[in-house]
C-alpha cells in the first residue's frame, strides 16, 4: 500500500469499519494535561463548556491553574492577556464560533499585538457538529486567525495529532490557535507519527520513481477521507501524493513547492469556508512561487444546518467522492 | 505608601501642571490626538507615578512592581509625560508623539515601550487585562497591587461588565479600578449618549468597594488609594470625578476637545494659561 512508511500510520486504515473513532476535541484534553503536567505555568479558560471542550482534565487535577469564565469570551481572551503578561501560559477554550469568533479584536489587539503567550482552542469547528446547526459550526475561524500578525494556527488531523498540536503549542511563545472537531474520526496517526510547527507530510505517496497526477494537501479530520479517495483514485490507476498539513501558518512551503512542482496540479482540502482557509494559503503561496491549477474542497460560500455529520459532509461537497471529481477536474485543467 | 505631607502635595501639584504642559506641547506638536482627558487625569497621573505606584523607573521589568493599566488608551499623552517625568525615558522623547518609527504610538503598544504593561486602544478590555494580572498575583501570592484607569464612556462596552462580574466573583481584593469620570465621549455627553448611573451602584451590585473622589484632589486621590488597600475580599472601584480639559479654560466641560486638536495659537494660549495656574489648581484644596 502507498502509505509513507515514515508518517508511522496506523496499519488498517482504509478499514473504515474497524478503525478507531474518537473527536480530535479528546487530544486536546490529552494534550492540555501533558503540557500542564510538565509545565506548572501552564493555565486553563474556559466559557461554561468545560466538560464539551475536554478541559475537564486539567481542571480537576489542578483547580488552581483553571479559571471558569462563565459564557464571556471577549473576558476570555483578555483575561489570558493579562494572565501571560505575568508569566504563565493561557490555555483558553470554547467553541471555535465564540472564541475566535466573538472575541477576534480583543485577541487581535491584546493577544496578538500585546505579543501575550496565548493558546486560542477553538472546539467545535466545522460542519461536522451537527445537530446544532450553523450557529455553532464555525467554518470561518481560520480565515479569522491566519491573517493576523504572530499568530500559528494549526488544524490536526485526529485526536493524536491533536494531542500533539495542543503540547506543541505550550511550546512555542507567542499566540497559537489550534482548531478542534466534535464528532468521533478515524484516529489514523499515531504516537510515532511526526508532528512539527511548520511542516507538512506526505501521507500517501505516488510509486518510487515516479511523478504523482496530483497532489491533495489537506488538514483536520477530512485527511482521512483524502486518503479514501486516493485509494480509490489508485485502484483507477492514478498516481496520487496526498500531504497532511496541520501547519497552515507557518506553511511548510518547501514540501507544497515540491508538491506542486511533481504533480503540477493541487487540491486542496478542509472542513472550513474555500474562502480564506487553508487552501487560500497555499495558492497565495503558490501563485507566487510556482502558480499550477488548483481545485479547493471546502464549503463554498454558504452556511450549514443541522443533520449528520455524514449528511452534512456530504451535502457541502466534502467526501471522498467530491475530492475525487476535484482530482479529475484539475488534471483536465493541467496543460 | 507613605503619608502626604503638604510639602508632597505642592510638588505633586507642580508635577501635575508640568505633565499638563508636556501634554499641551505633544498634542499641538504632533497635530492630533487627545487633550481633554490627559488633562483631566493629569493629578491622577502625577499622584500614581509620584506617590502611590511602587515602581523603578530605571527597571521597568521589575517584577514585583504595580501594574499600572490604561484601559482607555487614547488618553497615553498623559501617561508618556508622566513616565518621562517619572524618568522612563527621556523628556525629549515626548515631541515623537504619534510620528513614524516613535516608542510613542498613538495609541499605546507595550513591546515598544517598557513600563507601559499594556497595548490598549480599543475600548473595554483593559479591566479584563487588569483582572488576569490579579488572578495571577493571588494564584503566585505576591504583594503586587494592580490598577487599572478607565474612562467612562467605556463603561458602555459589555466587556467591562464580564471583567466587573469576574472580579467579584473572585473578591480580587488586589484590583483596585478607576474610572475618569469626565462625563463627556466623543458625539457628547455620557449621560445623553447612553447613561452609565447609577455607577456605583451597579458597581455594588457586582461585588465591587465603591468610593467616590475629587480627581483633582491629591489628599483624596492617596486616600482612596490607601482606604483600597485596607479592603479584604473585594476588589475596588473608585469613581474620580474629574473636569475634562481640567487646567485650560476653554476645555473645560467642553466635549468637543474629547478628541479635537488644536489651532496655534489656542496651544499658546492654553501653555499661557497653565504657567500661571498654581493658584486656580490650589483652591481645590481649600
């Protein structure tokens, strides 16, 4: 199988039945507690949704380090400020449709501007939700946080690598947002699996040797389903690379110019509005560095609704078989 | 900190007139920014850098020092006269006011700046910044007094109440708030814009020590100061009644010099007026 034998992947995991399934939202209570553990300037925020976010945890094996905010998320964002400008390293969480969504100017103004050691945690994100419906299915959260200057975002994959992402970001000084899902993913990676700041990774790859048709650069949870179409597309004979990238800023721009530059033609994939997202990044990049033709999963300018997950993926145009009719549209695009 | 004896407070009043000086000269040079409400605050300020912080100006980055938050950033001409005074920077400096490549931005930014301890600017978040500070200042149980100034029109932004609402909850005792209660915003008065009274009451009734002040009163600014310290298991506001365009005339009360800048010669004229202004400012003790 074209699995990359250094992504450390776990071994069945086409097997869209028997792989374990767990929300992307469990590594960040994970990865909270480890950072916390490890580090006792570590702090947590939260607005009334401590058990949904997965704060719990932390709160519980250290009530001092933990401060409930009640539902005030513009009070979230500046508490923490404040909170790093003595020194420690806020965590703050809620879901993504109320932090970053309520509170952008005051983690712009005094996170971001204000250099504070912030960790913006947004749960929730995505279509995927549900049942709430669009209320609370935040799909423009990154386009809200990628602009902004200091900030790192990152959208991981499943709940490991979003373990990963939450204690890499205790890491690093300066503002993070990390993006996090509700609903249970196939949980692909693995402990052994390398997650970096500012790196991408093939998961599948094209034959030694050889040029790939297409590359699909994807982040968060719809990794899994690029990888399903890639199976498929290679059963069509299709030599396909697909690259997660959880580090949409900073970009690992020499991995997406190398894609670009075997495959000459790009999709782009992600839980989020086309606009502004993940794939805006990379054709920003890319139409300066090497411009190719690229086709962008995502939800194309609408809101969503309740229903399934499932339902909803696929109603907005985001499962395999849409990534697939992406692959076939941007080959016949390729000159 | 230590009693005020008169001759302290005849140099806080000569400070207080040179910050509103500096003030008057960094406004009419720079062609823009704020001038009613430095003026106003221009005591306060004096009283904070002279009198009340436990600060070294020579090491910003003192731990233990207070923290002093302006949540209402437009008013920072105030605060950069009297931090050059206080010996921060050099007096100098105060004529970059709002010029390319100057420490001193329109609106104040605390990377570039230290001693600032906080970018503020937009409405309605300092007292949350402040509210951090003294949760972290309980939770590493240091003896670290944290103040943070507001005006009163932002007493409107719903962001002050969330951060009110949490300081009560939490009886941060080691907050002490003020707001510059100059009764004037940008498109007119407070009252008319959208009235904030009862302010002490609402205070109150979010849990807050609530004490009302002369803001041109040294006597009552230290006192209200020191009576905040003495208070155990809430946090406290105080309310300074202050004259916005306190020193000059033709400010005074008037809401249009909440942001208005000056022509020449009404500069001059507001420098001609502060020089020999010790007797006007003096009666407010008497």
């Amino acid at each position: 199988m074209p699995i990359n034998p250094k992504a450390k992947l776990v071994e069945h995991l086409l097997d869209v039945k028997a792989i374990e399934q767990k929300p992307t939202r469990d590594g960040y209570g994970t990865g909270l507690l480890a950072a916390g553990d490890e580090n006792p300037s570590v702090v947590a925020l939260c607005a009334d949704l401590m058990e949904s976010t997965r704060t719990e945890a932390f709160a519980q094996k250290y009530p001092d380090r933990f401060v409930e905010m009640g539902v005030a998320e513009q009070n979230m964002a500046s508490v923490a400020a404040g909170m790093a400008l003595m020194g420690k390293i806020p965590f703050i969480s809620s879901y993504a449709m109320f932090s970053p969504g309520r509170n952008w100017e005051q983690i712009r103004t005094t996170i971001a501007y204000n250099e504070a050691n912030v960790k913006i945690c947004g749960a929730h994100a995505g279509v995927s939700v549900g049942p709430d419906g669009a209320t609370h299915q935040a799909i423009e959260d990154i386009a809200l946080m990628r602009p902004i200057a200091n900030m790192t975002v990152f959208s991981p994959c499943d709940s490991v690598e979003a373990h990963k992402a939450t204690y890499a970001a205790a890491k690093i000084t300066g503002p993070v947002y990390v993006r996090y899902a509700r609903e249970k993913t196939p949980v692909f990676t693995t402990a052994q699996t390398p997650f970096e700041p500012g790196k991408a990774m093939a998961f599948w790859v094209e034959p030694v040797r050889t040029k790939p048709d297409v590359a699909i650069i994807s982040c968060g949870p719809l990794t899994h389903n690029a990888i399903l179409a890639a199976a498929e597309l290679e059963r069509e004979g299709m030599k396909v690379r697909v690259i997660n990238n959880p580090s949409i800023k900073p970009l690992d721009k020499e991995t997406i110019l190398k894609a670009a530059k075997d495959a000459k033609a790009i999709v782009t994939v992600e839980e989020h509005q086309v606009a502004g997202g993940m794939g805006s990044a990379i054709a920003e990049f890319l139409a300066q560095s090497y411009p190719v033709p690229v086709e962008f999963i995502g939800v194309q300018n609408r809101f969503g609704q309740s229903g399934t997950p499932t339902e909803l993926i696929e109603h907005y145009g985001m499962g395999a078989a849409h990534i697939i009719e992406a692959v076939t549209r941007v080959i016949a695009r390729k000159s | 900190m230590p009693h005020l004896h008169e001759d302290k407070i005849k140099f806080l009043e000569e400070m207080a007139n040179q910050i509103r000086q500096d003030v008057i000269a960094m406004v009419s040079h720079a062609r823009s920014g704020h001038i009613a409400g430095p003026l106003g605050m221009a005591d306060i300020f004096a009283a904070l850098y002279f009198h009340i912080l436990r600060h070294d100006p020579k090491h910003p980055e003192w731990s233990e020092r207070d923290r002093l938050i302006l949540s209402n950033g437009h008013i920072c001409p105030v605060r950069y006269a009297a931090m050059a005074r206080a010996g921060y920077f050099p007096v100098e400096e105060l004529k970059t006011l709002r010029t390319f490549g100057s420490r001193l931005q329109g609106h104040p930014h605390r990377t570039i700046l230290p001693g600032v301890e906080t970018t503020s600017g937009p409405l309605g978040s300092g007292l949350s910044q402040a509210v951090g500070m003294a949760i972290v200042a309980k939770m590493d149980a240091k003896k670290i007094n944290i103040y943070c100034l507001m005006s009163d029109g932002e007493q409107e932004c719903g962001q002050t109440w969330e951060a009110a609402m949490l300081a009560g909850k939490l009886k941060l005792d080691n907050l002490t708030a003020l707001i510059d209660r100059n009764n004037i915003q940008i498109d007119g008065m407070t009252e008319d814009i959208m009235p904030l009274e009862p302010l002490r009451q609402k205070y109150e009734a979010f849990g807050w020590h609530v004490l009302d002040i002369n803001g041109h009163n040294f006597e009552e600014i230290a006192n209200a100061y020191e009576t905040a310290q003495a208070i155990y298991e809430k946090p406290v506001l105080i309310i300074a009644h202050t004259i916005p365009g306190k020193g000059v005339d033709f400010m005074e009360f008037e809401y249009p010099w909440h942001s208005k800048t000056f022509k020449p010669e009404e500069a001059k004229e507001s420098l001609a007026q502060l020089r020999t202004l010790q007797g006007k400012i003096k009666s407010e003790h008497e």
